[in-house]
C-alpha cells in the first residue's frame, strides 16, 4: 500500500533487499530514516553507468500509518462535484524544476496538493556528475520547510508511475480532482546519449502516461488530466503552427485534424505517442485533458521558491539538461563564451518559470469537458539563438561582465535558420498575464547566476551529446 508522508514509520528493510537499498541511496539525495523500503513489482529501471552491467533501483514507497477516517488530512476531502470547496490536486514529478515550482504555488493558492515522484532525477546528476547551479534541499526538508513556513501540508507519494499497482494506490489514496502530469524524462540530449537511454525514456514517458489514464478511467472518472507537452513536438514547419489542430482543404473536402508532429528527438517522439494516447483515451472513453504544449522554460525565482533557500527551485546550466537563457547566463557570470550551436537562427518559443505554474493553474480552474482533448501551446514570446546570446551580451555589459560569443558545432539534427510562427491564445484567453523577458528579468537571473558561479563546473558547459552518433554502447561517466 502507498500511504502519506510521516516521520514516525519504523525503518523496516528485509536483508535480502540492503543491497538495493543502498545504491538507491547513494543516488537520491536526503532518504530519511523512517520509511519503509519495498520493492515494486514492476521497478523504476536506471540507465546503464557501465558497458559491463546494468542496474536497477527499487521504488520506495513514502509510508505511514494507514489512513483511518478518525485521523485527519490537512483538510476535508475535496471533491469537483463541489465548487466551494478545493480541488485536490495531484504533481507528477512535483521534485523537479517546473513540477516543484507549481506544486508550491497551487498549494499556496489554496488547492490540496500530493506530490507523486520517483525522484530519479536527482539519481540522473549523480550519475552524468551534474549539479544543480543552486543548492537544492531533499524532497522531505522541502516539504517540512513549507509547512513550518506557511502551516500547509503537501503529501507525498515516493514510487515510479511505471508500477502501476504503486500508482492505483497513491490515486485511491489522495483521490485527485485534477492530476498535473510532469512525470517525465524531459532532456531531448538525454534522450539521445545512448540506446539503454532513448529506450528508459519512451519506455518511462509512454508507460507512465498511459498508466495515469488507467488509473484515471479506473478510479477517478472525473479527474482532469493537464499534461505537459512540449512546442517540439511541432518540429520547425514552414507555415504557421496552430495550437493542436489545423484545418485542411483537400480535394475539395475539409476537416479539421490534429497538427502534423515532426519530433526531433526520443525525447520528443515520448511527447508525441504520449499526445496520441490521451486524445484516444478521451475519445474512447471520456476522459477530459489538457495538453500544454511548452515552449523552453527560464528562470528560477516564483514567490515561493524564494521565501526560504530551502524551497530553491533547481537551475540547469550543463549541456544536457540546461535550456538555452538559463545556459546563457550562467556562461556569462563564470566568462565563459555563450555558445550558441551553428548558424544560431534556430527559433523557439519561451516563458518564464512563473508563467509555467499560471498556465497550469489556469488551465485547473478551467479544465476540459469530458471527452475533451484541449491542446494549448505555452509560451509568451520568441527567440531565436542569436537573438537570446545578443540580450545576455547587452545585460552582462551593464553589470561589467565581458560576455563573448562563439559558434560551436550543432550536436543536433535542425534546421539551423528556418521560418517560425506559432500560435499562441488560448491561455491569453483564459487570463495569463505573461511576464515578458525584460532588462530587469535578465539583470536578475545573471546576479543569480553570479551569485552562486562557485558552483559551477566548466566541463559540463560545452555540449557532449550529438544526435548523429548515438550508438548501442552505453556512454559512461568520464572520471
């Protein structure tokens, strides 16, 4: 059984399991001693850290005493069916870089909110030797650190969304009115290092998906699936991209159909099956989803990741993981030249982090019909390469810093200059007040950067993943 979060479990671990145990934690960060360790039928598989073997790590499950109705949650069971009351919210993938950032910001809006993770992403540092650029506390000193800031209790349910018998349990225990599903390996170059990689990332990202509209049509009907998707699932067409769907002429006939997908990359291709998936599902058996296709996410501060440095939110800079304006500016605290890859034309659409945890919101408060598959596309503005590296030039020489440019050769398969127009209303509709990439935004996320530049490693700056040469031999970590 899943159970909540607590700190008076007895620690429980069968002797024939001690050694699972311990590599898992050597991998994730802050395990406390009162959980109790069991293994899933169906286990979270790590990628391979050597040519010789493979491992694999054990779901842990977050444990307490069994939920009686005399005990009480942080507040009365919410249910959809009643508007007074707060929609109970479940965060998949709540630990990580968008999923922490909106878990904070639903919980301070009101809403009763239950983070579900594996916390394998923490494991992915450890085992490439990356950093976040910002220290970042465990998942339970997080947790502990916002009740004692602001007296709300956020649950937690540690275990992999692949076992579905793990994920059955954590639904029919929190029994969510809507589910934000950030489950996911998100790196298009960490998807693209080796073959065992590629295959964990479509394996977790389809699976886990397709485990949560399961787990939605068995026990929670009416729950609203918001599912991040992602602007590259669009690829670079040369004509306007449309929010989900287009209509054709042809032959004389018209309909309107879901918006060609031209994926460039595994990780990409995941979002794709995971889009086919749900808009079936809500098709075939009612299920209302939103899918929020975003476009490359920046910054770091929302108004609650900066009440205490416990609650931080993670920041990215090396070549795998980090996005472009956040790569940029840490690149040019530290001085070293921004890399831009190739020609530099290639264009995106971009947001900051704050209007990543608005559009969620925004999209729980107005979710879909039944039988609805919304797509909007999430992003405020866009840029391409060129003109990011020349706004980070322009803001780190008003702080003195002495910010060059080079061209690196492209590791990826992309256009390099290309046509871009997509659209973007639908959220803008809903209310979202966008933050628009200003002076003063910039100013800030270099000071940022600046102030914790101690903490980043040079080697991890310079890409090291290239799409043409991804092979079967799993890729090691250098020493």
């Amino acid at each position: 059984m899943a159970h909540l979060l607590s700190t008076s479990c007895s620690l429980n671990i069968p002797s024939c399991r001690k050694p699972s145990f311990q590599q898992l934690n050597q991998g994730l960060i802050g395990l406390p001693t009162s959980f109790t360790v069991k293994t899933s039928k169906s286990p979270i598989q790590t990628v391979i850290l050597s040519a010789q073997r493979s491992q694999r790590c054990h779901t842990v499950y977050a444990t307490a005493t069994p939920f009686t109705p005399t005990q009480s949650r942080s507040g009365l069971h919410q249910s959809s069916n009643d508007p007074s009351k707060a929609k109970r919210v479940m965060i998949i993938g709540g630990d990580g870089y968008c999923g922490w950032a909106t878990a904070l910001h639903l919980s301070n809006k009101g809403y009763e909110v239950a983070i579900v993770d594996s916390l394998i992403r923490r494991l992915f540092d450890h085992q490439l030797g990356l950093d976040s650029l910002t220290p970042i506390a465990s998942i339970h000193d997080r947790l502990r650190c916002w009740k004692s800031l602001t007296g709300k209790n956020i649950e937690l349910y540690i275990g992999d969304i692949c076992d579905f018998e793990f994920l059955s349990e954590s639904f029919k225990s929190f029994e969510p009115d809507a589910v934000v599903h950030f489950g996911e390996q998100r790196s298009a170059p960490y998807s693209m290092i080796d073959r065992s990689r590629a295959v964990f990332t479509q394996h977790n990202n389809v699976i886990g998906t397709l485990n949560v509209l399961f787990a939605m049509k068995e026990f929670r009907q009416e729950c609203h699936l918001v599912k991040l998707g992602t602007m590259g699932e669009y690829g670079t067409p040369n004509i306007d991209i449309e929010e989900g769907y287009i209509t054709i002429n042809h032959n004389g006939r018209t309909d309107t159909l879901p918006y060609p997908k031209q994926a460039s990359s595994f990780y990409h291709l995941s979002k794709v099956h995971d889009s086919h998936n749900i808009a079936f599902t809500c098709k075939a058996w009612g299920i209302r989803a939103t899918d929020l296709n975003q476009g490359v996410v920046y910054g770091v501060r929302t108004d609650e990741t900066a009440m205490h440095e416990e609650l931080c939110n993670r920041l990215d800079y090396d070549g795998v993981f980090g996005t472009a304006l956040n790569r940029f500016c840490v690149q040019a605290a530290v001085g070293h030249p921004l890399t831009v890859y190739g020609k530099g034309g290639q264009t995106r659409g971009y947001l900051d982090i704050r209007d990543t945890v608005q559009c969620v919101e925004l999209a729980i408060a107005n979710p879909a019909q039944p039988g609805e598959f919304r797509v909007f596309n999430q992003f405020t503005e866009q840029f391409s390469v060129n003109q990011l590296a020349a706004l980070v030039t322009k803001a780190g020489e008003k702080l003195g810093l002495d910010v060059k440019t080079i061209s690196v050769p492209n590791p990826r398969v992309e256009a390099e200059e290309h046509y871009y127009n997509a659209k973007h209303t639908k959220l803008i509709e809903l209310g979202l007040q966008p933050h628009i990439l200003s002076d003063s935004l910039l100013d800030s996320l270099l000071n940022f950067a600046i102030q914790f530049k101690d903490r980043v490693d040079s080697k991890q700056i310079m890409p090291s993943v290239s799409w043409r040469k991804i092979g079967t031999k799993p890729k090691t970590v250098a020493a």
